[in-house]
C-alpha cells in the first residue's frame, strides 16, 4: 500500500496521485507539484489516504511544498495572461487564415510553456503560426486539436436537464455511450432528442443504462401476447418502463379494450439478459446516421 493525495489541474480534469510527502495536507489545500509538462499548480480532491501498488504510475512524484500566498497571486496572474494568450493567438490565426477554431490558452505555472486548445476538421499545418507566437511569448509554444467533447468540457454551458454539464463540472472522463442505450430506455432516435450540446450522444444515457436493462428484463415487448390474472388475453400496445406498467389490448365479451396492468398481473415469456431491444426499419436509418457519426467523431478526437 502507498499513502497518495489527488490532484486536480482542470475542473472536472483528471486526478493524479502525489506522494504527500510530511505535509500536513488536506482536501481543497493548493499544492505545487512536478508533471511530466513541469512545475504545476493543483487542487487537493482527495484526502491522504492509501492505495494498492497497481492504482500508481510509478515513480510516484511528491508534493513539492503547499502553495504560498506568493504561489497564489503567480497563479491568478497566470489566468489573466492566458486572456491576453488568447487574443493575441486569435489575431496570428486569423493572419495566418488557417481554419482553426481557437478553445483556450493555458500557461504552466512556471510560464515555461503556453499551450493552445484548438478544433479543425482536419489536420492543420500551424507551423508558421507557432514560430510566429514563440517570437511574440519568448517561451515553447503547443498547439493541441482536440475534439467536440474536450471543447464543450473546457467552455462548459446549459444541458436540456437545466444543470450544467457533467463534463465541465465532475466528469472526469468521457464514457463510451451507445445509440442500444438510448434505444433501452424508450427515447427517440431522433439526434436532436438525445445529442449533447457538443452534438454527440448524450453522456448521460450511460448514467440509467443499468438500471433501464435490469427493469426492462421484467417487461414484455410492444407486439408481445400476454395473459393476464384475470384469465384475458391481449397483445401489448405500450410499456411505461419505470412505472412497471402495461398496456394491454385484450378481447373483451364481443369487442377488444385497451387496460393497463402492473407487470406482475401479467404472464409472458421472460427475455433473458442478454437481449436486445427490437428496432424498426425506420429507426435503423437512424441508427445508421447517428452510428456514423458517433464513428467520425472518435476519428476526429483522436
């Protein structure tokens, strides 16, 4: 077992784990600490605590020192200059007319490098752009591409819930999320119902997927025949999922009627755990849309 404390450089960034070293150290405390970009400024998340060997990068670096009220104004400076980064860069991009989109500008805490966020379509050649900001910022210059994800984690923004987004404000990495998801829990297949604001599936379908499996497993399907406890048979019309409830369209004397049931009034065929929800032709068209999409993304993020 090693004693570690978690680290965080971003909201809703990554944690790493720092050898505490004797500092008396806890959660919400600002540490410096060296990363592979250098001296860095970081967040406490998580108390000290101990870990098995096999959850730490070794070697495993310390805490540098806990940061000084010195260390907290050369940080609050650092933010200021990455607005002022930020302009300058828009200006060099648009002289430069390469077909960027500029994200956001991040120094290290030592200055020793300034890095630039960006999205493109495709691969850019920012090679002139960078000589030309090394001359303007006198220190090592990186222009990263990242993906619709990443923007929309770092800019932040309104989700449909009314909440800000988990991936700006606690999620710290991006899940893989399905369109059988979406399709599990009875939603539309529409890309505007169940896309995110940075127009990729919603993250949060990954959020109910287990629980929407395991109360689907109890229910019957849309076309299925079903008896119900009181001896009728009828074919279902419509599930409400999380009510456990059913819509039966079952004969009655002379003519048929439409009663709905609790899933435990009903006798069917059980679907076993592996099964896959049914998908009509025209949600299929949809399917494909939104699955080459989903796959144009990942190449794009990569």
């Amino acid at each position: 077992m090693i004693k570690v404390i978690g680290v965080r450089f971003r909201t809703a960034g990554k944690v790493y784990y720092f050898d505490p070293m004797k500092f008396d150290i806890h959660r919400g405390n600002h540490v410096i600490v060296e990363t592979a970009r250098g001296i860095e400024y970081g967040t406490v998340v998580c108390d000290p605590r101990e870990v098995t060997d096999d959850k730490v990068i070794q070697p495993l670096k310390p805490v540098l020192r806990i940061a000084t009220e010195k260390d907290d104004e050369q940080e609050n400076s650092n933010k200021i200059k990455e607005k002022e980064a930020f302009k300058i860069c828009l200006e060099k991009i648009k002289k430069h007319d390469l077909d960027m989109k500029l994200i956001d500008a991040e120094y290290t805490f030592d200055n020793n490098k300034v890095l630039f966020y960006f999205t493109a379509d495709g691969r850019i050649d920012f090679r002139e752009l960078v000589k030309d900001l090394a001359s303007v910022f006198k220190t090592r210059i990186e222009l990263r591409q990242i993906g619709v994800r990443d923007e929309t984690k770092i800019i932040g923004g309104i989700g449909i819930c009314g909440r800000p987004l988990c991936c700006h404000t606690y999620l710290t990495d991006f899940i893989p999320v399905s369109i059988k998801m979406a399709k599990e829990q009875n939603l539309s297949l529409n890309p505007t119902k169940i896309s995110g604001v940075c127009g990729r599936l919603m993250c949060c379908l990954k959020n109910e997927e287990e629980i929407y499996e395991e109360l689907n497993r109890k229910l019957p399907s849309n076309g299925d025949y079903v008896t119900t406890a009181d001896g009728l048979k009828g074919e279902v019309t419509s599930i409400n999922i999380l009510r456990q409830q059913v819509k039966v369209l079952v004969e009655v004397d002379d003519g048929k009627e439409i009663r709905e049931y609790h899933v435990d009034q009903l006798k069917f065929k059980k679907k076993h755990k592996n099964h896959k929800p049914e998908v009509s032709e025209k949600e299929l068209k949809e399917l494909k849309h939104l699955e080459e999409r989903e796959a144009k993304s990942k190449l794009d993020e990569n």
